[in-house]
C-alpha cells in the first residue's frame, strides 16, 4: 500500500498549556479515529537553534522523543491539519512509503 510516515520530534518534557506535546499529539490523532503509532525515546539530537537535547544525569526531561504514524493519505492531512491548528512546538516529518501489514495483526 502507498501512504506517509508521520514522524513528530519534540524533547520529552516539552509542554504546551500545560500537557506533554507529544501526548497532545496522540490524543488529536485518537480523536480522528488513528489510535496506531510508535513512540520512541532517543538518546541526543540537535535542534535548528543548534541547541542539543540529550538525556543527562540531572536532566531526563530534555531527551528526545518521537511520534511516528504510518498513514494513507486522508488520514496524514488530517492530523497534520489538526496538530498544525493546535500551534504545537514541534517538529514534524512527512515522507511518501510504501507499507504492508504480514502475517497475523496482533
């Protein structure tokens, strides 16, 4: 099948009003019915402000962290519309794949 993979970067303990943005992000996607996903934790990373985010002893809440959705197209535009709407500060990946479910879904 063709579709998108749907990658949202922000660090781990980044909030806007208050919730987790990476949450926030799960939560607009189940409200549009997309309740798949994966959720990474990453080690470092370096934003565009060259400001790099890694996980410290003293400072966990600054590790990078990542939300990715394989979609088809309907479904991708659409929760970039609403995750956009939200003024969410994040940063997202869009990239055209090809994707297949093998052998049982568990």
């Amino acid at each position: 099948m063709n579709g998108f993979e749907v990658l949202f970067m922000a660090p781990e303990g980044r909030r806007h009003q208050g919730e987790q943005v990476l949450e926030k992000v799960i939560s607009l996607a189940s409200q549009l019915g997309i309740n798949s996903y994966t959720r990474r934790l990453d080690t470092e990373a370096q934003g565009q402000n060259g400001r790099t985010h890694s996980a410290h002893f003293f400072e966990l809440a600054d590790r990078p962290e990542e939300v990715m959705f394989v979609l088809d197209d309907h479904h991708c535009n659409e929760l970039i519309k609403v995750v956009t709407a939200a003024e969410l500060p994040l940063f997202c990946l869009k990239r055209s794949i090809e994707y297949w479910q093998l052998g049982a879904s568990t």
